[in-house]
C-alpha cells in the first residue's frame, strides 16, 4: 500500500468541515417546487459568470445568454465607454426578443453600432438607452429615457464577466467570492485564450452533472480504459484520494496530486499520446505561465496535479499543473434539464506541434466527458422514482456534500422573504 | 482531380478526400459513421509519418499556412480523432458514453 | 414628407376610440389562471367560426373541428334536409371519440350516411338521434330518444359557420356580429372557392399573434427583403399609416391604402412578379366580383388596399382590394399555445396563367406569415419573464390595445356569474 | 428514362426528377433541402421559357391537363418557390423566419 494522504485532525474532510457524515437525500434534485426555490433563493441572489471579457475584443461587441433559470435572454455588450453592461434582451415596445440571429431560441455574439428591433425598428443604444422610435409622433406622451433596456448588475473580475439578477445586490462580485477565490487574482487567464468550446443539453438536474465532476473517485473506474494501467493501480493502492479539500463561504476546492504517467514506464502509454505529447492531463510540455498567484495549489500538494474550484452556485474553474484551465457551467433549464457547457483554455499556439498537443487534450477531455455524462438521465429518473431516498458519500465525495448542503441552507434561510 | 495535400504526402490522397475535415464537429461525425476497418487502415498508414506531417506543418507560421498544408493538418487533426476509436474504445463510439452529446461549439482555427 | 392620413377630430384613433393612451400590460397572455376565465368569459359564450359551407358540399358531408379551448372535439355535419348542425364528437355510450381517422386528436372530413362508433357500433343519423345500439336488449332501462348526440348551437351567415358553446346563447349570431360586420352581406364570398389552407401550432398566446396580425406598423421593417424599395420608402414617409380604423362592439376594423406597386417603375419589382404578375398584393389582375357592399371599405379610402375585419374574439376576414381575401383563425390550446389557421380564397382560377398568379400570391402570403410567426415564442418567453411589465402602443397599434380591453372587459363582467 | 414533360420542353428533363412534385408542402421541403447553386441553376435555365411553358399549359383546359403538362404546371411551382429563395432570400430559408413553421394543408388541384 502506498501511504495514504493525510487527513485533517478530525479524522476526515467531511468532520473537519462540519458536515454531517449520514446518507444523504437528492431530494432537491428531483422536485418542481424545490427548482421554483432555488431560482428564487440562489440564482437570482448569486453572481452567475455568463463569459469572459475576450468574447467582447472592442466597442460594439456583444454576445446573448439565454438564461432559463432567471427567466430571460440577456445581451452583454461593450460599450463606446468600453464598459460591459447585461441588459434583459427584450424591446421595450412590444416585449419582442431584441438580439437574436438565426433562431430566436439560440444564443448569438457579434458586433454592431447600436441594436435594432427587428419588429417595428426601434433603436437603442450599446449603453441600452433608447435612441429611435418609428414613427414617435403616433404615440402618447412617450418619454424615450423612461424605455432604455433594462440592466442588470454586471462586474468584471479577472476578465469573467458575472452578472446578477437581484435588484440590489447583497454583495459586490469581490465580496460574494471571497478570499479563497480572489487569490486566483493575477492568474493568467488573459494570456489563455486559445479556447475549445464545448455545449450540451442534459436531461438531469444540474447539481448531479456537478457532482459527476466533484470527486476523482470514480476515475480510475468509469475511465479504466484511457487511464494508463500503472495509474489505475496506483490510485486504487493510494485509495483514490484526492490531497487537499477546502471549503470557504459556499465555494469549494478539491486538488489533486499529479501523477506524471508520461514518466511511467511505456507500456502504461498509448501511441498516440507519445505522438502527440498530449492527453488527459492536457499537453507534456508544459506552458510557462511564470510565477503563480497565492491561491492556486492553496495545500501546496507536490506534486500537483489540478485544482477544480467550485464557485457557487454552478461555475467551475479547473486549474491543471501542466498550464491550462477548463470552466465549466450548469445552467438550470428545469428540475430535472440543464444546459452543460465546458471550455478549454491553452496559451495560443505558436506551431503545429503545441496545436496537435492542444487538440489531442482537447479530445481526450470530450471523451471523458461524454463518460462522466452518460448515467445522469438515468440516474434522474431513478431518484425520481423515490424507491430509495437515501444515499451513502464517503470523505472524498465531500464536495458533493458541500454543494448539496448549501443549496439546501441559501434555500431555507430565504424563505419566507418576500420575492 | 487536384491534388489536396502537398506532394510530399501525396500518398495519403485517398485518406484527404475523406478525412480534410476543417472542425471537430465533423471529424467527431464522420467517426461515428465510419467503421474500423477503413480507420484502422488510415491510422495504420498514416502512424509512420505522423511525426514528419508536422515537421512539414512547422515550416510555416501557423496562421499562414498555404491551402494544401492545412489541409495536411485537418488531416493530422482526423487521426487524433480516429486514434481514440483505435487505440482506447475498438470502437467508433466512446464506450460507455451511452447517448451523450457533447458539441464542439468553438474551436481555434487552423 | 407626405401628407398623413387625417386623425379624428380627437387628435388620434385611440382617444377617438375613447381608449386608455397609456402603456399596456400582457399579463392577459402570461398566465393560466387569466386563461381559466377567458375560456369560461369569452370562448363559451361567443359566436365562434369553425369553416364554411363550402367544406359541406352535400348531404352527408361533415368535418371535426378540435376545440381544445371549449374542452371538446366536434362534428359539423349537413343533414339529409339540407340544414348544417354541430354536435359534440363523443359517443354516449363510453364517451368515446366518435368521428375520427387516422388518429384522434387529429381533425378529419367526409361523406357519411351515419355516424357508427368505432368502439360498440352505436349508430347515429346525421341529425345527432341514436338509431342503433348494439345488443340493446343487455342494457336496462335503455331509451334511444335520450341519447342522441349532444348539440352545439350552430347557425351560418354569409356561408361562415358558427358555434356557440353556451347553453342559450345571449344574442343570435347577426345580433353578435353587428352592423359593422353584416354590412358585408353581399360580398361574393360564395364564389371565391379556391382555397389554399395553412396550418400551425405556435408556442405563444392566441391573442399575440393577434397582436401581430392587426398592425402595419411592422410591415416596411420586419418584411424589408419583400418589399419593394420604393414602397418601402414611401411607406416610411407616410408614417407606416393606415387612413381608416373602426371598432364596434368587441369587433374592430383596419383598412389601408392601397400601393398599387406594380405601376411603381420596374427596379421596384421582383423578376417573378413580373413575369407571372402576381405577389404580395395578389394577383395583378384584380378579380371581377361585380359591386361590392357598403360594408367593404367602409372609410371609402382611394386608393384602397384592403380591410381587415376582425370578429372577436378570435377570427379575422381580410378582403383584398384586388379581389380576393383571406381568414385567419387563433385557436387557443393553453395560456402559451395556440393553434393558427390561415386560408386564402380566390376565384376558381380558370387558366394556368391565373393559378400560377394565385400560386406566387399564396406562396408569398406564406413566407410573410414565417416572419411574422418567428419569434412570437421569444416574445412569450420574455413576457412571461416579467422583467418589463408595462409596454407603449403607439396609434397605429389602436387595434391591440381594442383586442386586449375587450378580452378584460369580457373577463370582468363575467365574473362571479355561476358556469 | 422515359420523358415526363411535354417534348417541347425536353431540355428540363434533368430538372423534372427533382422538382415535378404535386404539393406545396413537397416543394417548399425540396426547397429546404436544396443549395442555392442547384436551385440558381434551375431558376436560371427555365426563367427564359417560363411565359411560354404557361402559353403551352394553357392550350388545355385547367381540369383537363394531359399527364405531362400537369408534370410542366407542377414545374413552373415549383419555379414559383425557388425564386423566393433566388430573388429575395439568397438562402433557402425564409430570413428572420426562425423555426416558425406553417404547413399548406388544403390548396387547389392541380
């Protein structure tokens, strides 16, 4: 056996968080009415990151988000001011959907000087201000600085841009992340722009999407066949732990140790991560970021293999030791949908080479996904079928216990506040 | 017909009709509807040279390459495509990947 | 500029109307409690249209018509004597579906001697009376005379046949339609039997794509590639304006002017319209229908384009002044559905020269009809989103603004009145 | 093959297979599923003939038309319906149409 990782005095994670260790209920993850509280208690309080600054490059650009979970379409924009604002994406003349391409339905990005209703032409400007009505002779006592678009809260923190759906926030974006968060500050997110996008609707609630990424116990096991064998019996002898855990506000962290397989003997290695020094671990050749902020590997694992930094309620930021992130989102489109969405970040490439490295890692993470994605319908409908209510976590699924525990307090402490 | 890849690499000809595909989203696709045969005999030509094909790349800047190189680098793209279903899966599909999709909405090019 | 139309001596249609000029609010059309007592305040009560006599071209003729608003299927069917009678689509025996095809939810026509249950082979006349039982003698106390089919009243005008769900109706169909609408008494809309039909399911409430339908204001905007520059020019000079509106009772009338578009100069046209002269304004070659009733274009405009008379709650005649005209239908099928019928009606074309005009006419008609359509789901969406409430209606959008306060007025008064 | 429009008409025989279609909702699907190369170069090729393939239809009476000439009427919509796509959309689809859907369910024969 090789030695375990140590705990916390306490004797676990789960204890030296304060968490109750008993089975646990997903119960608020397969109701209707606990989905209405959610969206009222969480995602119309929280700070949602719905981007980063780089899909803005200049003045005029903008993107839309359909939020379902919030009830509406939102389009971020640069300003002339080059300020990002979050307006409700509708006309303030009939309700029409302002920003759409194609299909109303589908989220779209692009550049322009003003925004134009397709309707009946009324315009308004990127600080949503409304500059133009059709024919304003024909209407009654109608005072154009009264019907600019309706904003919503937005803030930028380190080029992800986060708005909220609350009248008046409760925090500043800086507050609601906290120091566990903000030491991530100096990170070079802005130099890792090379992004492979990834997007999918899944029949599930989304806290068991979350929870599908918030343990690496279930790795050397659903994974057995693209993780090297030497790997899968080492993690199996080291008892598939994870090194550090960290819990802050109703944030979380998990990191793991790295296991450097390229440097395993090469048996436990497939031809084509030889080829193309890449893989699951994201590219061999390490990108050099320079000095790295306070806040990431916070336990000073070495080695050190990521860190996946859960912020509440449902982004995620995974920082690998090789020099790249991932992100993911879980965006509600019911109790038991939600849209899935993860990106890779790289520094640019500068050749061909670091290119196939970036796309083999690329692949190699769609391909455990689609793994990590696959129960999920089914294992919502089982728990929908109530026929068991409660269920076992050990000390590595901490995380999930996290979540579900949060959730379940920012859903009890808002009741009864008025909407 | 013209020639696709540069010369150096005209043996694999064959290979670029098919394969010369410019996003994942259609490399992921024409996986799916491939069998292992035909992919096993485009990893197995391709494997010798793999090495040389960027070698060839690298000999422009990335963002100026002429039309036949990235070509030869979709090319290169399609077998680490392909390799997932030769060398892990034996199959075209993920193994226990069930029904799931997961689409490839932004990519850098080339 | 152009001179503009004249406004009534109020100063604008929506003041002459004696309507409210301030902005409006949709929740008429977000929820399905509002729903519940618009079926129950409007849709039992009124005089609704469900085809014409055409559809019944004899003795045995019927057609089923899905009244989901009404909670019912019927059967219009025209009687040995010649009379057209409506009765519920359901056998008396298990309350089977009695009259369908393929599948039942789905509407189906023909030709019968008698309706015969698919289920136990009860038989029906065409006047609804229970002719046959199957095994009579295995029931008790059984008598035919109290189980024939249960009626709707039914009753035709100008060969547009109406139902009316309510157990005595308040008012004969002529007293429901009014002078404004039987003033078009007269109008050939028994010769005019080349019916092109259009059907959809749209995810927004019945009365937005109302909304949609009952304004010019968006036309030169939203249909811009349709249109010819030049009209679209002219349009925009005269304010998107349409000289004549009427409302009476809870009916109400558009007309517009008409741009005789084909005698703009060539570089306006389309090479297709040209060449089988005919387009959005219909066939070139205006239909020689004789002399028209006083009711057609009642604001005697010159030139005239067409009227739109829409006949609450829920049908729409528009009469083209090239001679022609179209229907449309809104049927509700929960707070955020409905299903849409459009039909064009021509004269029977008697050469391949004029089909082919009614071919392009119709074709046309529909790819408007696409762009109108589009985002009325969006629209929903954003207003069920309640982000905005209120929305401005300018002078030109007087007709809403009639449609949404008589639906309120209708909802009002019937309240507290027992079902 | 044997010819399905009038011999007068014979050089459309390549775009008869394809666009001879009895119902709008087949032609408006054809329509859908066609690229603008294809569709500009029937638009192209029949636009010169169209006044005369009506002339020749109208030699019959509307409810009479021989099999061939209902086979030239049906042409001549689906002409009608490619040249929404070719004069005014330059896209199969309707713009700003979205997904919105509307089927003709009742037109007159032929």
């Amino acid at each position: 056996m090789s030695p375990r990782y140590p705990k916390p005095p306490e004797g676990s994670w789960t204890e030296h968080f304060g968490l109750d260790t008993g089975p646990v209920s997903y119960a608020d993850s397969i109701s209707p009415s606990f989905y209405e509280r959610e969206r009222q208690a969480i995602f119309r309080r929280a700070w949602l990151n719905v981007g980063r600054v780089e899909q803005l490059p200049k003045a005029g650009s903008y993107f839309t988000k359909e939020l379902a979970v919030l009830n509406t379409s939102i389009v971020v924009v640069r300003g002339m001011d080059d300020e990002i604002r979050a307006f409700h994406n509708v006309c303030r003349h009939r309700g029409n959907k302002l920003v759409w391409n194609e299909s109303p339905d589908e989220e779209t990005q692009g550049f322009c000087r003003q925004f134009t209703c397709k309707y009946h032409a009324w315009r308004y400007g990127l600080d949503g201000s409304l500059t133009f009505i059709q024919q304003e002779d024909e209407f009654f006592d109608v005072d154009k600085s009264q019907l600019g678009l309706v904003s919503m809260h937005c803030e930028v923190w380190e080029g992800f841009v986060f708005v909220c759906a609350a009248r008046e926030p409760e925090w500043s974006l800086r507050e609601f992340l906290g120091p566990m968060i903000t030491a991530l500050e100096g990170y070079p997110f802005d130099r890792l722009t090379s992004r492979f996008g990834y997007r999918t609707e899944v029949r599930a609630n989304w806290k068991l999407f979350m929870d599908a990424f918030a343990e690496f116990y279930h790795a050397p096991v659903l994974h057995s066949k693209q993780s090297p064998d030497k790997y899968a019996v080492a993690a199996r002898e080291a008892g598939y732990e994870a090194p550090y855990y960290a819990v802050e506000g109703p944030h979380r962290l998990v990191s793991t140790s790295g296991v450097r397989f390229w440097e395993m003997d090469p048996g436990s290695l497939k031809p084509m991560e030889v080829m193309t020094r890449g893989g699951l671990f994201g590219p061999w050749d390490k990108a050099d970021l320079g000095e790295l902020p306070a806040g990431v590997n916070p336990g000073r694992c070495k080695p050190w293999g990521l860190d996946s930094f859960q912020l509440f309620p449902n982004f995620v930021i995974l920082i690998w030791g090789q020099g790249w992130y991932l992100t993911y989102h879980y965006w509600p489109t019911s109790y038991n949908t939600h849209v899935f969405e993860g990106n890779v970040y790289f520094l640019p490439a500068t050749n061909v080479r670091e290119r196939i490295a970036q796309e083999m890692s690329a692949v190699t993470f769609k391909e455990f996904a689609l793994q990590d994605a696959n129960t999920l319908e089914a294992t919502q409908l089982m728990l929908e079928s109530g026929y068991v209510e409660k269920f076992p976590l050990n000390d590595q699924e901490v995380l999930l216990r996290h979540l579900h525990k949060v959730v379940g307090d920012w859903v009890e402490q808002h009741a009864g506040v008025p909407a | 017909m013209s020639a696709l890849l540069p010369a150096e690499f005209a043996e694999f000809e064959e290979y670029a009709a098919h394969w010369c595909l410019p996003t994942e989203t259609e490399r992921f696709e024409r996986r799916m509807a491939s069998d292992m045969d035909e992919m096993g005999a485009f990893y197995a030509a391709f494997s010798a040279r793999l090495d040389e094909a960027i070698e060839f790349c690298d000999k422009y800047p990335l963002d100026e390459l002429p039309e036949d190189v990235q070509r030869l680098l979709q090319l290169i793209h399609s077998y680490v495509m392909v390799s997932m279903a030769v060398e892990i899966f034996h199959q075209p599909k993920v193994v226990d990947s069930a029904d799931a999709v997961l689409r490839r909405v932004k990519e850098p090019r080339p």
